[in-house]
C-alpha cells in the first residue's frame, strides 16, 4: 500500500471519528447519558481539538501526493476543528438570550 492511500485513508479516518464524537456529545447531552468517562462532554470536545488538526496533517501529507480528494478532507478536518470555537460561541449567544 502506498503513503498515498495511508494518507487519504487516515484523513477520512480522523474526519469520521470527529463526527462520531460530535454525534456522542448531542445523544449524551440530549439523555444525559454520562454512565462512562468516554461519553462525557469535554473528552468529546477535546477528542476533537486533538484528532481533527491530525487529520489535517495527514490530508496535507495526502495533497502533497496529489490525493483525490485530499482538499475536500482538508477542508473538513479545518471546519471539523474549528466547529469547537463556534458551538461555544453559539452556546453563549443562546445562553445571554435566554438568561442561562
């Protein structure tokens, strides 16, 4: 297998796992299923911060190889590790409206 495939791979990998958390945080937030440490919110935000710009990494690797669809990757895993900042911001606009 050459790095190229590696590298698309592991981006598409690292992209998937940011979505599976953020759709683990909505369903542990919405049910208030926090039984394990995993499901609880921060480990999920931070497990973002930390996977996404690894995602970037490789999709760069990827581009350098002229990957497919390395770009498209890029792009996501960018939007993937900045979607933290923005559910904050978002959360807090919400929260001063509505008087949290």
């Amino acid at each position: 297998m050459n790095k190229l495939k590696v590298f698309s791979a592991l981006s598409r990998i690292t992209f998937v796992i940011g979505l599976l958390s953020w759709g683990l945080l909505f369903v542990a937030n919405q049910f208030s299923v926090s039984v394990k440490l995993f499901l609880q919110g921060p480990v999920l935000l931070f497990s973002t911060l930390i996977i996404a710009p690894i995602g970037i990494l490789f999709s760069k690797l990827a581009l350098n190889k002229n990957g497919k669809y390395a770009l498209l990757f890029l792009i996501l895993n960018i939007i993937m590790t900045c979607s933290i900042f923005l559910y904050w911001m978002i959360g807090g606009i919400v929260c001063a409206l509505l008087g949290c």
